[in-house]
C-alpha cells in the first residue's frame, strides 16, 4: 500500500527519455551510462525553507530555482547536464504545492534535457536537496585551479539585481513595485549559464559560479590558483534596475551580492575574441572586468586606479546579504 | 571569510584517494571518471530528526547509519561503492556532535572505499542527505523486475531485531536491558550487504534491501516483474533477539518489520549452490525462504501450508512501524 509521500513521487515520475538512462525512478537505484571518454560532474545543493526561500515563495518558481542553482554548478564546470536526483522533506503533502513545485521543476529540467532519475520523499521541515549529474570529456572541466597570472577575467550577464531585490523586501532601499518586481525576477528565477559554460571548454581557464557574491566567489578561484587579481568596478555590468541605484550601492551589491548565478571566468587574453564568440553563440553577454595577478589577494579599482576598501567605505551601511 | 558552515565541511575534507576521482570537494562540482563497460548507481536517501532518528541519537551511530542506508540501497543492485555526497542541514555548529557524526560516517566509507566527494552544508532542522554511487558492470544490475516464475526467494542475515528494538523502545513488549542493546544494535548500526550483492551478479535475478519489511518490499519486485510469490512463514530466520519471542510476535516483526537492511532476492532454482557460495563468500548467511509463482499476490504459508491472514490474525495487535 502506498503511503501519502509514496504518492508524491507520481508528481514526479515521468517515463525515462535518455538513451543514458538505463534505469529511473522505481528501482533501489538509478542507473547511468556513462559516455565513454567523458567525466561524470556531480553537485549537492539544499535549500531549507527560512534560510533560502520564504515560507511562502511561488512553489512554480522555487521548483526553477531549486534545480537552476544545480544546474549553475555544471555550467560552472563546462559540464552538459545529464539528470538529477530530488530528496524533499515537507511538512504534508499538498496538491496546490507539489503540483506548481514539480512543474516549475520540470520545465527547467525539459529545457536543459536533464532527467528526474530518482530521489527520497519524506515528511519533515521544508527541505529541498537536489543532486546534479553532468558530463564533460574527460580533461575539459572548467576548474577553480586553473587560472593562469596574465588571464582576462570576465563575468556573464549582470551583476547585483537579486541582491537589490532583496533590499527591497528588507526594506533596505525604497525600491518601486516595478523595480522589485524586475530586480526579483533575476533572485526567483535565475537563470543558470550552461550553455555559455559548455561553449568556453577550451577557451576559458577557471570558471565559478557566483552565488555569494563576487568578490567572495573569485577568492576561490585565487586561492585555488596561487594567484591574485584586480577588478575595475566601473567594469562590471549592473543589473538593469541596479543601474538606477546610486554609486556605493551598485558597487557594492555588484561585489557582494549573491544569488545572481553568473559565471565569472578567467581566459587568456589571446582568447578575447573566442570568449566573446562563445558569449554570441550561447546568447550570453559577457564582460571583460579585470585581470589574473601574480601578486596574492583581491584588489578592485575605481577608474583613477584608487584601490576600494572592501571593508569600510561605501559597504558599511548594509549587512551581508 | 569562512563561516561557521564553511567551516564544518573541514570535519570532511580529506585528501582524494580514489584514482576514479578526479575532483573531490573544493569546486563546483565533483568529476568522477566512469570505468568502461560499467554503469553508474545513483540511490539519494534524505533522513530527518524526529522522523528517521531521535534527536539525542549517539552522533556516531547515526553517521555509520545513514551511509549504511544508501550502501544497502547499492547492494541491492550488485553495486561496488564508489563515492558519496553529503548535505547537511544543522541547528547549530556544534563540534561534539559533528565529530562524532564524521567519524562513524568517515569510518563505514573507508571500510568500503566509498570516497566523500562533495555537498553541501547548511543552517536548518537537522536533515541529513546522502547521495551515494555505485559502479556495476554493463546490464548486470540486479534488478526488481527480472523475477521469474520458479524462482526461489532468499533473505539474507536475519530479520526482526531491528522492529524489536522499536517494540521496546515504544514500550509495546516487556524486552530486558540487555535484549533490547542488542536489539538496537540492528536499529542503529545496520550492516549493508554490499559484498553479498556483488558476490550474487549474474547469480540472482531480482533483489531489494528491506527497509520496510519484508512483505512490503518484495511487494515491489512482484508487481515489477508481473509475478506473485508464496513465502515458508517459518523458513524466515529470526534475528537473535527476536528468536525469544512469542510466534506471532515473531512472524510480524519477520514480515512487517523494517529497517534490518538485509537483502531479499530471486534466483533460478538450478542457482542454490551458488547461493550458498556467494553467502559464504561473503560471509553472510543466506536462506532460502519461498518461491516465486504465476499467480499475482504475495501469499504466505504455515507449515501446514495455511495461507496466513497479512492483514488480521497475529498482526493486529501492533500498530505499523
């Protein structure tokens, strides 16, 4: 007899579509076929209720959100997405959010080709934990250790719109109901850069996706390197309702805002037209924001060269996000 | 800057060992290199406080446990543990409890070679998520739909003790301190038979771990493989504590109670030396417990060959685990 979260699963349950799929949801475990000369590429994400997302949040777009954060680390690692697990705890079982939650979920996952393959189901406090499986031949992965002294760095899309909406619902900045309703799109509903990560095998050196920020997430990269760099802050692409904030807020949400799910990457400047190739081919903007160091730690400039105080100056007035 | 949560992945952060991993934790995502003519296991397993364990659970059990449940989900595939991830949600940072937790965790994972290779941690009710990977040779996978008609049914180890332990913790049935210790050794501390599933690859048809009891979980490889099975009631072995119990007490826990993690499986009749070999191989007890038949249902017999009653008779007197 099934109980009320075995019933869950149908929400969710779908017949298998990929030829690797050689066994889905319903057995002890799923099975994958590996592509010969590729790498498997596997992230874990959770997601608790309070901590990432509102008790209330739109289930249809936390459904997006829950798997486009996954599917922003295989774009991270150049990895093509392959299938998923999904474990969810919930406090019952209710239609009118597992119907919404599962097709937010699933429209992603049809878009990227990436299959529901199994999964746990239980009651308890909201949690969401997805697991991600990529592929990528063997060797190309896009690696935080591989940035190079004498490398461009770039960032896909903008900067600091899902910070800005949180802002706003925390009554930080007076933000109009058009602009948060704009700047929130980009925190509920990002949009992971896979296609953009699979077209800079080759071209790029180390990738990461920016999740907490910035400034925070490239420290991965330099420490993981053994480099240093330097950004120009007027550089870096604003969000579009950023863009209307004044100067030490837009600097600052650009840096340390997070949940953006850009990719900042380092190539070697030869490779500046093949980036922007790869960005036009996979209609993702990218911008060239500064430079791979040999000299250890983060330096962000302003225009005359002056280096910004990450710690006072403009970024004092708001909390970490 | 760390925080506290980036922090407690240092109690799991250690050096790759296996050659398959190429990436472990530390970037986006974790690479495994496949082996070819292999497939990949995937099982995900989420357990959460209050629901699948006590809050003032021994950290070391629950750590040894919780891996023990995704092994035991491998084993039942024929699957060779290879690695793991881990997300974590936790009240508080708390280093005597997530010492001990790595440490029964870290400890059952070497025992099997099965590599941590990334995750994810995070502030929340306590909720532990594990996705574990097996590797299996190409279309070798013991699966819950190859059963055939003529097929013997065996359980591997034994059955019961675990659903004792819950008896006596639940103060259902009078157990003395030192029964119910040993009893709850099976409920904490479940053995997964990884080495019996491999030794039974091209040997056995059909397998499943019992997580939820024994009549409950062959239930899913009759409807899977469009069969139906007769169980010998008193062919079941008891576990050792269980053993001391009254018949009807017995006969319920054998067949209804959960969480002893052993295996049930189908194999051809002409298979039984082998059976017992790959029983003895691994140094587990296998017995062999009943038959696998045309017609649909689970029917389960005395020794006078009276169907037994699942649903009245013995079984009303405790309520579901």
């Amino acid at each position: 007899m099934l109980s009320e979260f075995d019933l869950i699963a149908r929400y969710f349950t779908r017949p298998p579509r990929r030829k690797d799929v050689a066994a889905g949801i319903g057995d002890d475990c799923a099975l994958l076929v590996p592509e010969s000369g590729s790498e498997l590429a596997i992230s874990s994400d959770m997601l608790v209720e309070g901590r990432h997302f509102f008790p209330d949040a739109d289930p249809y777009a936390l459904g997006h959100k829950c798997l486009a954060v996954n599917l922003s680390d295989l774009a991270a690692m150049g990895a093509e997405p392959v299938a998923f697990t999904l474990a969810l705890a919930l406090p019952e079982v209710n239609p009118e959010w597992l119907a919404p939650f599962s097709g937010g979920l699933l429209e992603l996952a049809d878009r990227h080709g990436c299959e529901l393959i199994g999964g746990d189901t239980t009651k308890g406090p909201r949690n969401i934990c997805i697991t991600i499986f990529g592929k990528v031949p063997s060797g190309r992965a896009l690696r935080r250790n591989a940035a190079r002294v004498g490398d461009d760095i770039w960032v896909s899309g903008t900067l600091g719109d899902a910070r800005l909406a949180l802002a706003g619902y925390r009554g930080e900045l007076p933000l109009d109901e058009q602009a948060l309703a704009t700047a929130a799109e980009r925190m509920h509903r990002p949009t992971p850069r896979v296609a953009l990560g699979i077209a800079l095998r080759g071209i790029a050196h180390a990738a990461i996706d920016i999740s907490d920020g910035l400034a925070g997430d490239i420290a991965h990269i330099l420490k993981q390197s053994g480099v240093g760099a330097c950004l120009q802050v007027d550089a870096l692409p604003a969000g579009p309702m950023l863009a209307m904030q004044d100067q030490p807020t837009r600097r600052h949400f650009m840096l340390a805002g997070g949940d953006d799910y850009e990719l900042c990457f380092t190539a070697p400047a030869p490779m500046r037209d093949a980036v922007l190739q790869a960005g036009a081919a996979s209609g993702t903007t990218v911008t060239r924001v500064g430079r791979i160091e040999a000299a250890p730690g983060l330096r962000v400039v302003d225009p005359d060269g002056t280096v910004l105080d990450l710690k006072t100056a403009s970024f004092d007035h708001f909390t970490s996000p």
